[in-house]
C-alpha cells in the first residue's frame, strides 16, 4: 500500500487493488465495524488540491446515488480521509469480471445472449437519463458482471443535463472508441451519445472487433467512414444487425430516441417472420413500429412493419374464390363457336364422298335455319363463293372434330366470304350438298 492509499479510510480498511484511473483507484475493502465487503473508490491524493477535479468526483457520487437501478452500480457511502486529504467514493462490490474480460475470454457472445444483456444496459443507461444523467464513457471496461447480470460503473465523467435536454462541454472526454460523432467534434451532449457507445459495445460482442478501424495519427473514423454491418462479419438477425446500425447513425436524429427504445427493440424475438424483412428499419417511424402494440377501434388491422408479410390467404377476398358467371358463360360460348365451326368444316370436307347418313348421337343436332323465299333472297346481296381449294382426301367426321384448332384456321382462309356456314336446310334431301345462306355450293 503507498502513501496515496492508506490502509484505513474513513471506516473501511483497504484490500486489493482492482483498478486504476487517470484520477483515482478502486480498492476491495471491508467495514471496520460491520465486516461489509465494498468496493472504494480514492481519488488519487496528488489530485487532491485540484478544485475542478475534486468538484467532479463529489459530482460523480452524488450523480450516482440518484440513480436506484439494478444494472445500475449502487453507492452506499461518501467522506473526505483525514489522513490524506482524499475523497473517497464507496459502492457495492461486484464479484465478478467486467464485460471485456467476459468478451476477451470468449472471442463474441451469441445473439440468444447478447439481446437480453443489452437489453439489461440500455435499462440502466434510461434510469440514468431519466434522471439526466449521461454516462459519456459506456464500454465494456466499465460494466461489471455479476453472473449474467450487467451492471454499469464508473459515472466519473458523467454529465448532468441539469433542466436541458443536452449541454455543450467545452473538453472533449471519454474513450474514442466509443465516443459519437457529435461528441468529438463539438462537445454536444445529449442522451443520444450512450446510445451510439452502446450500439458501439454490441457490435463488439456480436463480432469481437470494433465497427471502424485506424484510430491512428488523430484520425476520427467515425466522422468520415461508414461502419462496418455486423451481419457481414459474424451469424446476427437481420433485426439485431438494423438496430446497432441505428444507434450508429452519424445524425443523432436517427439514431433510436431513447434507450428506452432500444431495451424494448432488444427484447423483440429474434426468429419467426420479423427475420423475413431486410430493409432498413431506420426508415420506419417509431410510431408505426409499435402501433400495432395498442388494440385497434375498427375490424381493419394495418400491416406490422416487423411481423411476416401476409400470405395469400390474406390478401385474397373470399369472394374471389368463385369465377364471375359471365366469365364462364363467355368461355362456354367461345368453345361452341370452335366446336360448331369445326362440325361445319369437316362436312365441307367429306361433301364429296358419300353422304353422311346420321350424324353420332354424341353430337348435338343443329337448330334448323329457314331457307330464304325467293323476295328475300332479291334483296340480299349476292355473295361470292369463297376461293375453292383442292378438295382433301376424304376423312372420317370424327377425325377432323378432334381438331378444333385447323378446323378454326380453314374457315379464317376463306377472307372472301361474308357467311356463316350452316346446315342443311329443312327443304333439302340429305344427299344435297350443305349451303350458305341457302344457297347450295357448286
């Protein structure tokens, strides 16, 4: 132990060295009285006569006892050492690893458990907003695990919004890994900034490696580059790689608007027919993500943005099912005409060899059409005998009524004429030939 931290502060007696900082030291230490085991934390005696540096640790501890959260590091007590004129801060001891010593061990962390971990985070980062406090240095360096249960530390940095919404700070600190954009090139800071940090930590966990690369020679990446998609480097949902890409928009305006949100995004489930949507979920208005959480007033449910696209069952009315009658009746009529027009050109065809005495009882019979009188037929116009072709051999009558396809194409042949083949009248004998609007063929 050296002279900067002697053994006994205040009602503790100091044990080992945890961690050390640019302006302090954690100790385990134990209650001289009660035999409780804390965790304290000394600003270094060096520092002691800095003015701004001791407002800042007496800030941190008052900050962090307004903050009663779970994932949040709890701080039971607060004194000045006689001794060495230190301040000293006492806080819960969290027997465990921090979460970069969690990760290093482990290379990443899989989906199933960095959702719920996350999750745990952002509801401690909101209880700290709520409070209006920002963290300003989230990193894995400064969450504890107790078993699976996150818990943040270090509020030595943390940022009061006092009655704003965000603040200006002239210094630029924090770990520039995880500092936001807006952070580093003009001090705003807003709860946004833990947000981007956040997304920053998850996408190392999912993928062991930082979203920008070459922080060298006072280079900023994360001004000018855009990150790297976690999708592309390690087996994360298309929902969990979307959401860290949000909290790592360059434009706090589209980051998610509150830890609050990214809990609640967190928690979704990560498999069913939310996997199936790809696109850009920054897109999609805050409120439309979750207005299918509130019950609709009418029968009509509009479509949630996250769920599985509607299958065809959905979309399809069950009216539609059943085919119009007049679609039907057109195709019955159509298929008459092609069938009729075959029966009258496989007649045409066999008029030449002997006369048909029946026609199969399978085929219905024709309607009987009237034959002209003779003041009638003065008045029609004369039409011309379609353009004779030579005759096919014979073929039997069922041969060519298989065919409706060739009988429809010989009778569009014959442009010249202006009738509707028909058969024979009820004047004529069977052995006659077939007419045209009664007029018998040569």
């Amino acid at each position: 132990m050296t002279a900067a931290t002697p053994r006994i502060v205040g009602n503790y007696t100091l044990g080992e060295l945890l961690g050390r900082g640019g302006t302090s030291e954690v100790y385990a230490a134990k209650h001289r009285f009660l035999g409780e085991s804390v965790a304290v934390k000394i600003l270094r005696s060096e520092l002691a006569s800095e003015t701004a540096i001791v407002d800042a640790f007496v800030a941190e501890a008052g900050r962090t006892r307004e903050i009663d959260h779970p994932n949040v590091v709890r701080v039971l007590d607060f004194g000045r050492d006689e001794a060495s004129a230190s301040c000293y801060l006492v806080m819960d001891r969290i027997t465990g690893e921090s979460l970069s010593a969690h990760l290093a061990a482990r290379g990443r962390i899989d989906e199933a458990e960095l959702r719920p971990l996350g999750a745990a985070i952002a509801d401690g980062l909101a209880a700290a907003h709520a409070r209006g406090i920002v963290h300003r240095d989230l990193k894995p360096g400064n969450v504890m695990m107790r078993g699976d249960v996150p818990t943040i530390v270090d509020f030595g940095i943390a940022k009061s919004l006092g009655e704003g919404s965000a603040v200006v700070t002239s210094r630029r600190v924090g770990t520039l890994a995880y500092m936001a954009p807006e952070q580093l090139a003009s001090g705003l800071i807003t709860p946004s900034v833990d947000i981007w940090a956040l997304g920053v930590v998850m996408f190392e966990l999912a993928t062991g490696r930082l979203p920008f690369e070459e922080f060298t020679d006072g280079r900023l990446p994360q001004l000018v580059d855009t990150p790297l998609r976690a999708s592309d480097l390690a087996p994360v949902s298309p929902s969990l790689a979307s959401l860290i890409a949000r909290c790592l928009e360059r434009d706090p305006g589209r980051r998610p608007a509150s830890m609050t949100e990214v809990a609640r995004l967190l928690r979704e489930p990560a498999a069913g027919g939310e996997e199936r949507i790809t696109a850009d979920v920054g897109a999609i208005p805050a409120a439309a993500r979750w207005a299918s959480a509130t019950p609709p007033a009418a029968a009509h449910v509009a479509p949630r943005p996250h769920d599985e696209f509607p299958t065809t069952r959905d979309l399809m009315p069950t009216r539609a099912k059943r085919l119009p009658m007049g679609f039907i009746a057109s195709v019955l009529g159509l298929l008459a005409v092609i069938v009729g027009g075959a029966i009258v050109i496989a007649k045409l065809a066999s008029s030449d060899a002997a006369p048909v005495a029946k026609v199969p009882a399978a085929m219905p019979e024709p309607t009987p059409v009237e034959t002209p009188r003779a003041d009638e037929a003065s008045n029609t116009a004369a039409v011309e005998p379609p353009t004779e072709e030579p005759a096919p051999p014979p073929v039997e009558e069922a041969a060519v009524a298989n065919r409706p396809i060739e009988a429809e194409s010989r009778v569009k042949k014959s442009k010249r004429s202006t009738k509707k083949y028909r058969p024979r009248s009820k004047k004529q004998t069977p052995s006659e030939p077939a007419t045209i609007s009664g007029e018998g063929l040569k």
